[in-house]
C-alpha cells in the first residue's frame, strides 16, 4: 500500500540535497521563484537572495577579521610594554631598587592609577626599607589564600591602606608574590574605575607579570 502520509519541507529539503540536476532540469525555476528580501520585504529572485546571503556572510566575516586584527595589535601592543617592564627591572644593579622600579614601572607601563607593595621573609639588610612595613597575620594569610591575582571591587581589603589614596581605589588586583610555594609579598594594583577590574576577567596576562615580579624580587629574600 501506498504511503500517503503529507511530504513535508524536510522531505522536499532532502530531495533537493540528493538530486542537484533538479534545477538543472527545471532551470526556468530559478528565475521564477520570488522571495522576501529582509531588507525592506520587496521580492527577488533566488538568485538575488542568494547574493544577499553571500554579502552577510562576507560582511560577518570582515567583521570578524578586523576583530581578529584588533586583538592582535592588542596582544602586540601589551607584549611590548611587558617588555618594556622587564628591560627596566633588568638594568636596576641594586636590589633595594627594585620595588620602587617595579611599582612606577607598572603604573607607567600599563596606566596603573595606583600601586603598592609589601614584602615580608626579607634578608636583614632590607628590614628598615618602606616595602618591608609590618604586615599583618590577616594580610599575609589573605594573600597566602590566592591561587590566582584577585580581581573585583574594593571590599575594605587592608592591603588597599598600602596605597597612596586608598579613597580613590574602585576596584583592585591582588597579586600573591610567591618564591617556589612560599608567598613572600603582595603587590596592589588600584584603579578609581570600579569596572577596570572584574571578577570576570581573564587572569593569565596578570599571573605571567606576578611570575616575573616574584623572580625580579626574590633577590631581596633571605638566603
């Protein structure tokens, strides 16, 4: 018995993929079919559709080109100011100049409104120096607390105190400082902007700078 059930789009979907001679066929259907253009709903052919289609297609795809471009000029731009950063790190010979050179650095570098520091385990010649100011047990125990740098608002964290103008800190990082699994510091990134700084944003480029902070300022530790 006959199968009567209705043919459906999907069926004549299908026919079409399995039988690519169909318009070859029946060609004068190319140019009779009309169809709702979704720029001002007037009718055009399949073939003016399909030229529509291809333009959209090349419009998304440049726009995904110069996205591409724009990301990498991006990339390029910050690789060279980490860059930038490290050299200037590298020609500091003494060592008690190195946090100063670190903090002015990356401000400058990557328009940091504000940075701070404090180090702690220090060899005894640093004791008196500014970045070797008492911390607390809360403190260190909160940067011993980071696996990754925090980024977010200012929740009344006390390193924030460390900064020139704590008032002025909309949102913060938080960088653990660390000499193989020992934290040894905590470095303080500050900007007035409350959405500089997300708790949503990726922490890779910021992990790779405390990485190289860590190794710059190790020298500063104790034996």
């Amino acid at each position: 018995m006959a199968d009567l059930s209705p043919v459906t789009e999907k069926d004549i979907a299908e026919f079409l993929i399995q039988t690519p001679e169909f318009f070859e066929r029946q060609a004068d259907l190319l140019s009779s079919v009309r169809l709702v253009s979704p720029h001002g709903g007037r009718a055009v052919s399949l073939q003016e559709r399909q030229a529509e289609m291809l333009r959209e297609k090349i419009k998304v795809l440049e726009l995904r080109f110069m996205e591409l471009m724009r990301h990498g000029n991006d990339n390029m731009l910050l690789h060279e100011k980490m860059q930038n950063w490290v050299l200037q790190l590298l020609f500091v010979t003494d060592p008690a100049r190195l946090p100063t050179a670190l903090v002015h650095g990356l401000c400058s570098e990557f328009d940091v409104p504000q940075a701070a520091l404090r180090l702690w385990e220090l060899a005894d010649a640093h004791a008196d120096a500014p970045f070797a100011a008492p911390v607390s047990d809360e403190a260190r125990k909160l940067a011993e607390s980071l696996a990754t740098p925090y980024c977010g608002v200012n929740s009344g964290f006390e390193p924030v105190q460390w900064l020139d103008d704590p008032a002025a800190a909309g949102s913060l990082v938080l960088m653990p400082l660390r000499l193989g699994s020992s934290v040894f510091g905590l470095l303080v990134l500050a900007s007035p902007d409350a959405s500089r700084y997300q708790a949503t944003m990726a922490t890779d480029f910021l992990e790779r700078l405390a990485e190289l902070a860590s190794a710059a300022l190790s020298r500063l530790c104790k034996a």
